[in-house]
C-alpha cells in the first residue's frame, strides 16, 4: 500500500511527485512514446489491429474430444494432447478438464463449489453450460442439475442461443437431465427436440462454411458435439472441424474466438489519437470502426459476428466521436439510438437486449457515450445504478473482468461525464468515487503495482487501469511508484507482457496480448497530459 496514496485518498495535501514532476512527466512521456510506436506498426493497411487471442485449455480439450469422436485428424489430436500436457490450468475447471483429457485421476468438487449461482442474472445457465462441459469430458456427477428446458424461452445473444440449444440435445442423449425413460415416453418432449436438432442444423448452415460460427469457437464446439449425436460425418462437421483445427495459434490451442478486431482496435484508436505523430493512423482506424457498423446502429466484437452489443456500439461511438463528430456524424447517430434502444426501463444496460439484467461495465459505458443533454432520462437512471452497485469496500463486483481496477476505472470515468447541475447525483457520484480511490489505496502491492485483487500479484492491465484512475480523478497524486513498476515491464521493443484480465463466457478468462500496450498507452497519455497541464 502506498502511503502517498492514502493521504492524497484521505484529503491531505499530496506530496509532491518524483523530480518536482518534471522527472516523472519525461519518464513517463518516453514510456509512451515507445509503446505508442510498438502499437503502431500492428495496425493493417485496412486500420485494423487484429491481435490474436491465446488457446485456451477448455476449447483445446473439446476439439481434441470431437475429433476423437469423429475418428478424424490424428495428427491433430497428437498435437492437441500435446498442447494440453504444457498448458498451464488457469482455474479449477481447466485443471479437472487437464486431467481428465490425459487419463490422470480428477476431483470435480471444487469447480462446482459456488455454481448456479450468478450476480449476473445467468446462474442457471452458466451451470448448465459448466454441466455441459463437465459431461462431455465424462466429469458430470450425480446430482440436481439445471433442465435446458427449464430455462426461459426468452431472446438471447446469438451464441446463447445456439448453446441452449446444443445443450438441449446432448443433455437429452445422454440422459444427463431428465431420465431417459421418461423422457422417450414423452412424444412432446421429443418433437421438441427435434426442433432443437433441426434449429441447431439452420442456424450452423446459416454461417460462411469453414469459419468459426460468429466467431465463437466454444459455442461452436458445444453445436458440433451436439451435431454428433444425430449427423456425424456430415458436411456441416467437416467444415467446422476444418475451421476450428485452422483456428489453432502459434500455442497450439485453440482460442475462446477467432478475433476482437473491432472492439481492440476501437480502443487501440483512442489511446493512438491521444499520441502524437499518430493522427493519420488514428483516422484511418476510425475509417475501419466506421464500414463495421451494422444494420441495427450497433457494432459487434469482431468482422464476421452478426451479434451486436453495448459494449462494443459504446466504445467506436466513444471512438468516432473523439476523431470527427462532424464526420462520423451519421455512424454516431445510428449508435447513440442503438444504445437508446437497449435501455432498462428500471436504469441500467444490459450487454445485449432490453429486459436481460444490467452490467455495470455496459452501464458505464453507456453512459460515457450518450451525451447527458439529450439522455438525461435514461443517463440519471443508469448513475443511480451505478452508485448503488459499490461494495463496502469502494470496489464494484466485476462483470466481463477479473480485475477490480478496470471496473473501478470504467465507473469513475461514467460519474465524471454527470453534468455540474445535476448538483445532488454529482455529490453522490463523488463521495463514490472517494471510497472508490480509497479501495485502489489500500490494495496497492509494495512494488508500486496493483493486481487482479488485493490478494493477487502486480500485473500490468490492473496497475495501468488504475493509474489511469488515479490521474484522472486523484490529480495531485504521486504517481512514481507505478510508473516505476510499469518502466520494469515495459520490452525492449516498447510494449508490455500481462496476465489476461478479460472473462467470457463468465468467469472464464481469455487473453488478447495486444490490450497490455492499449490499456498502458491509454494511463500514459492521460499522465503525460495531467503533467504538463
């Protein structure tokens, strides 16, 4: 814990930063300088950064399950168990999953410990796609477990969808839900799963064959299991095994999804028009976000998904924006009513459709891209929700993240956008992100850094989210120690190694290496910027 911190936090006079500022303005104006130029070259002719996300064990282990079923590519399968042998578990789910792909004795217990539980509003269905998972590695124990039909018909995300659907199927071959017995008696039950089988066969016959479906390899890989039960062999299976086995990075894994193109580069083109000598790439970023734009104002998380989302419409109207509000006028337009749209009427944003539960992230978000004046309806409602979310701590429970910092950061960035005659909600908003600042205080590491958690080692994303907190809405705060950690992580060649912080599907973590230089760029520009002013 830093002791500048703590009496910045609690009201007194900060101390003054390293080199009377001027020191610490130079270090940190030369730190950006070279991960800004490191993060420059990764952009495409188009204005893409398409980084490459890290295999996974858990998509690894059930493409390696699917060709073993299919008697297919024993090269592959060769090179999958190799993959899992060296592959290091992030979790209790990866370890049992490990262990039961190489033959080794495993104990479910702990990974389901705490399940069908969610503050997300997905308990149900978050068991049963662990259900799912567990049961296909010949894990599943005995006991109550969610019935797929038992969950509401309502709309869902694209991929949901689609999993629902395949979990129906294989829950229902293999007895893991209602006995068999009953359920072959039941002549409903099985026109409803065939409708499940045929629906599963449109919606896979609907997406360009040989890629991965939306661009989501474990939705993907639950359908083709699903598949096999009732079409192994067909067409549909080749070509998604030829598009999954394809998938494979330099790991030798197989990632959670084929690419965030979109939602990376909105946020690398914000952190690069803060930088200078970078307004040309900046804008032609900003060209790309723009032809990404689909029919219904939203933006998804990469080229190929036709699902759109809050967070990612949030973050290339925030970006667009930024660039030309004149030019990209139409695109933020369509965007600012796509989020409209998705407003809960209790406040609040979902991350995909009206009436799902709100997010916190989404929210915030949100809230960062609408302007206040024309949304002060829907903007006050989601504040609300906002402040009631913190915890006793001044933390906030964390959505599509592991790390708290991040959280801490998207919200206090939404609080800051309150307009100053909203007298009473910015009041609140302040003495939220007091305890807010008072958290990231007391969970600081000795090393100037900050973790996941306050029981986790330093890493970078969680030190540069929040520093970027802390020259924001702590100004006067010394900020030499974590820049200092930051200095020692930084490559030769400029940019930064972190350990992953984005989850999905929740709590499972995912990695886009590239985030480490974004998220590190963007606390530079803002240190650079405070500094100087």
């Amino acid at each position: 814990m830093s002791d500048r911190l703590v009496d910045s936090v609690a009201g007194s006079a900060p101390r003054p930063a390293t080199a009377g500022g001027t020191g610490q303005r130079s270090g940190a104006e030369a730190m950006r300088n070279r991960v800004a130029r490191h993060l420059a070259v990764q952009v495409d002719g188009e204005g893409a950064l398409k980084d490459r996300c890290s295999g996974r064990i858990i998509e690894s282990a059930l493409l390696l399950l699917l060709l073993r079923k299919e008697r297919a590519l024993p090269r592959a399968q060769k090179e999958l168990q190799e993959y899992l042998q060296r592959a290091e578990p992030k979790g209790a789910l990866e370890a049992v999953v490990v262990d039961a792909l190489l033959g080794r004795p495993c104990d479910t217990s702990a990974v389901l410990k705490g399940q069908g539980k969610s503050r997300h509003g997905t308990g149900a269905r978050k068991r049963l796609l662990l259900d799912t998972i567990l049961g296909l590695c010949g894990l599943l124990p005995d006991g109550a477990r969610p019935d797929p039909r038992d969950i509401g018909p309502r709309p869902q995300a694209v991929w949901t969808e689609l999993t629902l659907c395949a979990a129906t199927i294989l829950h229902a071959h293999a007895g893991w839900g209602s006995a068999p017995s009953t359920a072959a008696k039941d002549a409903t039950y099985q026109q409803e799963l065939l409708e499940h089988q045929n629906l599963l066969v449109r919606r896979l016959a609907a997406f360009p064959t040989r890629r991965v479906w939306e661009g989501n390899a474990l939705a993907h890989l639950v359908a083709l299991h699903a598949l096999h039960t009732y079409r192994p062999g067909c067409a549909l299976m080749r070509d998604g095994i030829d598009a999954l086995v394809q998938l494979r990075g330099p790991d030798g894994g197989v990632p959670f999804i084929d690419g965030q193109e979109v939602f990376v580069t909105a946020l690398a083109g914000v952190a690069l028009a803060d930088a200078p000598g970078h307004a040309r790439l900046a804008a032609r970023m900003g060209e790309y976000i723009a032809s990404h734009q689909q029919a219904d104002g939203g933006w998804g998380y990469n080229e190929t998904t036709t699902q759109t989302d809050v967070d990612d419409t949030a973050r290339c109207v925030e970006f667009l924006r930024l660039l030309d509000a004149g030019r990209f006028r139409h695109g933020i337009q369509g965007g600012e009513a796509y989020l409209r749209a998705r407003a809960n009427e209790e406040g609040g944003f979902p991350t995909y459709l009206r009436g799902h539960p709100w997010d916190l992230d989404m929210t915030a978000g949100a809230v960062i891209a609408l302007p206040w004046d024309n949304h002060a309806h829907l903007l006050a409602p989601a504040v609300e929700v906002l402040i009631g979310a913190q915890d006793a701590d001044g933390s906030f429970d964390p959505s599509w993240t592991l790390s708290l910092p991040s959280v801490i950061l998207r919200v206090l960035d939404a609080l800051a956008h309150i307009p100053a005659a909203e007298e009473d909600l910015r009041q609140r908003a302040a003495e939220c992100t007091a305890k807010a600042l008072g958290y990231l205080a007391k969970s600081q590491n000795s090393d100037g850094g900050w973790g996941h958690t306050p029981d986790k080692d330093s890493d970078v994303l969680s030190t540069a989210q929040a520093l970027a907190t802390l020259v924001r809405h702590a100004p006067g705060t010394d900020l030499s120690e974590p820049l200092a950690y930051l200095e020692s992580q930084q490559h030769a060649d400029g940019g930064f190694t972190s350990v992953p912080d984005q989850v999905g599907p929740r709590p499972l973590p995912f990695d886009f290496p590239v985030l480490a230089d974004v998220h590190t760029l963007t606390a530079l520009n803002r240190v650079v910027a405070e500094t100087t002013a």
